[in-house]
C-alpha cells in the first residue's frame, strides 16, 4: 500500500509538472530569448573529446559552462580499449580508485579519496545495489567530481558515476562481434537498431551478449552471463518522444570472497588460489523496465523518467574466509548462505527553461525525484565448524549445503523485508553575469526515511562561477556539499546527523589543438564530516564526530593531437587525512595515479585503415589497513594492440597486462582483489 501510495502521489505531481511546464515561466513581465537551433554531427567531435553536454548534471549546459571537473568516456575509447569491466574504463579518470565488487554484487569506487560513490544508470540514482552494468550496451561513461548532492540526493564527497546506455537511432545499424580471449572465454554480441516506419517516428535497438569465461583462477566453475536489452522509441509528435526501456541479466559465476595479504603487503598465495572452494557458484538475475518521456520546446525542455528493478543474487553455499594465520599461512573458513533479493521503483522529472530577467540569460532547472526500495536478506551461517585451508598446498574438503549444518543460525537481517523512501527537490540557475562570466547557484532538499528508523533530511547548496578568459580557456571555481544518512545511533537510540560533504575547487578547462584536444587541470579540497564513532563512554552507542580530509591535484585531457593520433591521459594526486586516527591516509586510495591510453592510425606508412594502440596505468602506493602498518607497492600495468578498420569490418588484437604482474587491482582491507594476468583478446565485427 506504502508504495502505491508513493508512486500514485509522485506520478500525480509530476503529471502536473509535466502539463504546466510550458506555463510555468511564462510569465509577461519577463522576456524570453528562443534557445538557437544547433546541429551536431558525429564529426564535429574528436575521436575521443567530451561531447558537449552531458547527462550527469540535468541540465542543458555544456560542460565548457559548467563549474565543475566533468571526464566523459565515448564509445570509441571503449571499443578500441576492449574494456572488459567497469574499473576498466572509470580508473583512466584522475584520482579515482577501484575499491573492490563486493564479493561479486556491485563495483565500489573511491573518488579524490571517498569511497561509496553512487553509480547512476542514465541520470536515474538507485538506493539498492544495481549489478555491474554490460559494457558493451554502453553509449559513453561520465564522472563528475567533487561533493554533490545537488541532482541526486545522498552521495560521496568524491563524486557520481553516470552510465549512459545505447538508446534507439533514426539511422538502421547492424553489428555482429564475436570476442575471444586467452582464458578460454568467448563472447558473442549482437546491436540491431533503426527506423521502423517511414517517416522514422518510430525506433528501436536490441543489444544482446552472452559471455562464457573459464578465468584465471583455480576455480570448478565457469562464467555464464546471458544479457538482452530491447528498448523502442516514438515520436508522438515533434515536441514529445517517449522512449521504452528493458533489460534482462542471468548470469552464474564462481564466488569471489578475494585475497589474503601478509603483513608486507605481498599475496599470501599465488594469484589464481581459491581461498573459499572452487565448487562454489554465485547466481545474479536482474530484470529492469521503465520509460523516459521527452518534451522539448523553442525555449524550454523537461524529461520524466521512470525505472523499475528486480535484482536477485543468491550464495547457495559458500565456506567464507574468516581469518588468516601467517605463520602457517593457512586460513580459517565457515559455512554460510547469502540471498538478497533488491526491489526498487525509481522517477525523476526535470524541467529545463531559458529566460531574460534584468537583460541577464538565465538557465533554469526545476528538478524532482523519488525512490521506494524493499530489500530483503536472507543468510544462515555455521561457526561450529570451521574448515583450515593451507594455502601453501591447498586441499579442498566437500562442499557442504544447508542440511548439512544442523546447528546453522540466521544472521543480520535475515527474513526480513526493509523498505526505504527517499525523494528530493532542486533549483539550479546559470545566469550569464556578462558574456565571459557565468555564475551558478543551487539548492537541494532531501529526505531519507527507513521504515525501521527515523528520517534524514539535508538541504545542499552549490555555487559556481566560470570566467572565459578566451573561447578555449575558462577558469572556473566551485563550493558544493553531499550528504550521506547515518544508520547508527547514539545513547538515546537517536538516529546520528548525515555524514556531510564540503568542498572548494579551482580548475582551468582548455581546448586545444583545433578545439578537437579537452584538458581540465583543477585543485580541490574536501572534508567530510559526522561520521559515526564508538562512543568511548557508551561503546554499544555512536557519535556523529568523526572528519576526514582529502585535498590534491588533478589533469584529466582526451582528444586528437592529429587526425590520425587520439589520446586519453591523467594525473591525480590526492592526499588523504583520517583527522580521528592520527591523520592516517585513507585505506586503498593511492597518493598518485597516472593513465595513458593512445592510438595511431598508420596513414603515412600507406595503411589508413591500420592503427596501433598502446596504454599504461600507474597505481601509487596505498595502504590496505586503517593503522597504517600494510603498505601495497606501485603497480605500472601495460596493454598494446593493433586493429583493423575497412568498410563493414573491424579487427582488434590486443595484450592486457603485457608484463604480467603480479598486482593488487583493489584493496580496502587486508583481504583484497587481484588483477588479472597477461591476458590476450581478439575481437571481430562485422557492421551492415
């Protein structure tokens, strides 16, 4: 009843957003200023270059108007790097660092230092975990970075994550792909799209793959993942179009409960070791359905969105590692099961509107969001028995199930069904001060209620101001905050104050080489404040006290040097204080990271539709634990390729880890994620 409540009342008031929005600005006593028709083809871009605008902000500015450090990641950088995974592509940005996948459910990232980025699927923020999204039904991937609770509510002072999924086109596409890699993988993928009546009012595409994946590590199990998106558009006239989403994921996968390290920070076995058991299966099936409604104007624009998810992941069995013994490097495990079975309904409105006002152009954005999300766990576990592994030589005992734990008890949550409502409302304004100066002004409220606790709410400003110093130089700088609910509670059973985010940035963004080259070099400074710590009077109580700072340095530049040269490169230096642990650095956050990834076509050695790829990523030294005493040494992982362009084909060989380390890709405790080795891929298209 609760959430027909929520979608009823929601839906009712966005209808009449929706049908007074042309009204709304309408007023005689200020003057509107028609918003000018631009047409963008595919070439006015770079092969790599940020185009434009961007979903992330929800609004119609470009990126060069905006007050904030914004990386976009095309589809042409994600194909020609044959990115396997998310961390693949999202790690080329400065300061950001993969913090694991939490044993296989969703991929964590840190950003400028901050852990629990929240990763958004088409501009629509979920509150329970989404799986790791397919890559190849990938459009192009967006950070913005830095505090900013503004659009979506709660965040992570480091930023937000945007996946931008391939949408139906005008123009009839066919792809066929087939990947091959040298751990005994395959994976054959299929794009279809275009026009389905004359006039092409109405559209379609269909994205589908199946991945078979053998690994690198010791494991009795394969990868099975099966994934289809079908989604269809139509026009209904030439100012609305609305747009059908589905998405279908079944995937079967071993368990993955990570690595031990010892107390130098070196693996405590060799990489492809399996330190739970190598019968174990983890099942993901995840069913999502919704729709966009579009609506533009000569002077103004909005966008309903609507998304339903169903996502189940299930650890029938698993013998999880509980503790690990360095002088006999051997390891402790116990029975358990984990089920967690996710349901959210999403939606967004938002209303985009030009106007005069003082002779000032103004940019406004009107937004409105609500999510309802059930979550319910299931997990029994058995520590009566407890199964040694020696990782030296390990000997792996039968799997056991749950009738063959007698003694097993139900834990955390189990059974029970957790629902949680969020919503929140913004104003943003863009008003162009003079014709080189922009300034930005926002507001946000929010609220966060558990149906087991009392609500949070937070209201987060942000202020910007961006100065053209010339057509292809802007400075600009910003203060913006972020909010996160706290769950703990202090020793009057009172729920804790938000955890806060603040921070102040100062950045340059520069076009060069023909405006087809984008830098954006920025300094930064973040607190995060109210995170919750034991109270020393009362230890089964909390208080909201707790600070940690990050401030630093970063470059970000994508583009073409050459028409036939394009390069993604960056550079961050980030450094991280815990203030209520003696200023310790923040676990698994590298001081320095560096990327490079470039390709060249051969055109002046008479091979045109020929190039050659190479990249490079440097991990810096991060600590694994909170006390500061595991240190992981600097990685330098290499990649090469060479591919083949002509008509309908297209060829790609690449080496992943050309050198083969031996390396840690996350690492947030002792317990820690390797990297994959040397891995060779080989993909063949054919486009008609």
């Amino acid at each position: 009843m609760k959430i027909y409540s929520l979608k009823r009342n929601l839906s009712i008031n966005l209808s009449v957003i929706l049908l007074t929005g042309s009204q709304l600005f309408a007023q005689e006593n200020i003057e509107t200023t028609l918003l000018d028709n631009i047409t963008v083809s595919e070439e006015a871009y770079s092969n790599y270059q940020n185009e434009g605008k961007v979903n992330i902000n929800r609004t119609n500015i470009d990126i060069e108007d905006t007050a904030k450090s914004i990386q976009v990641f095309n589809k042409n950088f994600i194909q020609d790097s044959q990115a396997q995974s998310l961390e693949d592509i999202i790690t080329m940005s400065s300061n950001v660092a993969y913090q694991g996948n939490k044993q296989g459910r969703e991929n964590i990232f840190s950003i400028r230092g901050f852990s629990g980025v929240p990763i958004l699927r088409d501009g629509l923020s979920f509150s329970n975990s989404v799986s790791d999204a397919e890559i190849y039904n990938l459009e192009s991937v967006e950070i913005l970075k830095g505090p900013d609770s503004l659009q979506y509510g709660q965040s992570s002072p480091g930023g937000i994550i945007n996946l931008v999924k391939k949408k139906p086109q005008k123009e009839s596409h066919a792809q066929i792909e087939l990947e091959v890699t040298s751990n005994n993988s395959y994976s054959p993928k299929i794009d279809l799209g275009g026009a389905l009546n004359e006039d092409k009012s109405l559209r379609y595409r269909l994205v589908s793959t199946f991945k078979y994946d053998e690994g690198y590590k010791d494991y009795n199990k394969n990868t099975n993942r099966v994934f289809i998106s079908p989604s269809i558009a139509k026009d209904i006239n030439d100012n609305h179009t609305i747009t059908f989403f589905t998405e279908y994921l079944d995937e079967t996968k071993p368990s993955e409960f990570g690595a031990y390290l010892k107390n130098d920070g070196t693996l405590a076995a060799p990489i492809e070791t399996v330190y739970t058991h190598p019968d174990e299966e983890l099942k993901k099936t995840q069913k999502i359905a919704g729709f966009d409604i579009d609506s533009t104007f000569d002077t103004w624009n909005s966008n309903f969105r609507y998304r339903y998810v169903d996502y189940t992941i299930d650890n029938p069995t698993v013998h999880i590692p509980l503790s690990y013994n360095q002088t006999n490097n051997t390891i402790s495990r116990f029975f358990a099961t984990q089920r967690n079975d996710y349901e959210e309904h999403a939606l967004q409105y938002t209303l985009n509107k030009e106007v005069d006002i003082f002779n000032l152009k103004n940019r406004i954005s009107i937004g409105l969001d609500g999510n309802k999300s059930y979550n319910t766990f299931t997990g029994y576990m058995d520590r009566s028995k407890i199964y040694t592994l020696n990782l030296s030589n390990p000997v792996y005992e039968t799997l056991t199930t749950l009738a063959d734990h007698p003694n097993a008890i139900t834990y955390g949550n189990s059974g029970k069904k957790i629902a949680t409502e969020k919503w929140g409302t913004f104003i943003q304004d863009y008003i162009d001060l003079t014709d080189n100066l922009v300034l930005s002004a926002a507001a946000r409220y929010s609220q966060v209620k558990p149906d087991s606790s009392e609500k949070s709410s937070a209201v987060t400003p942000s202020f910007g101001l961006v100065y053209k110093i010339t057509p292809e130089t802007s400075l600009y700088t910003n203060y913006s905050e972020s909010f996160t609910p706290n769950t703990s509670t202090d020793v009057n059973g009172k729920i804790l104050d938000p955890e806060t985010g603040k921070g102040i940035e100062l950045g340059i963004k520069q076009k060069l080489f023909d405006d087809k080259f984008d830098l954006t070099s920025a300094l930064f400074k973040i607190e995060k404040e109210n995170i919750a710590l034991t109270d020393p009077d009362n230890p089964l109580s909390y208080l909201a006290s707790g600070k940690q700072e990050s401030q630093g340095f970063e470059m970000d530049l994508s583009g073409d040097i050459t028409s036939n040269w394009s390069v993604i490169a960056s550079y961050g230096y980030a450094e991280t204080k815990d203030k209520d642990n003696n200023n310790k650095e923040l676990t698994g956050v590298p001081t320095h990271t560096a990327n490079l990834f470039t390709t060249y076509y051969l055109s002046a050695f008479k091979l045109p539709n020929t190039y050659v790829g190479a990249g490079a990523k440097y991990l810096g030294e991060r600590y694994v634990n909170t006390a500061n005493t595991i240190k992981l040494d600097s990685d330098i992982i290499y990649s090469a390729m060479v591919g083949y362009k002509k008509g309908h084909w297209r060829t790609n060989l690449s080496i992943q880890n050309l050198t083969d380390e031996v390396y840690v890709q996350s690492a947030s405790t002792v317990r820690v994620n390797t990297g994959t080795p040397r891995t060779v891929l080989a993909t063949v298209s054919y486009m008609f």
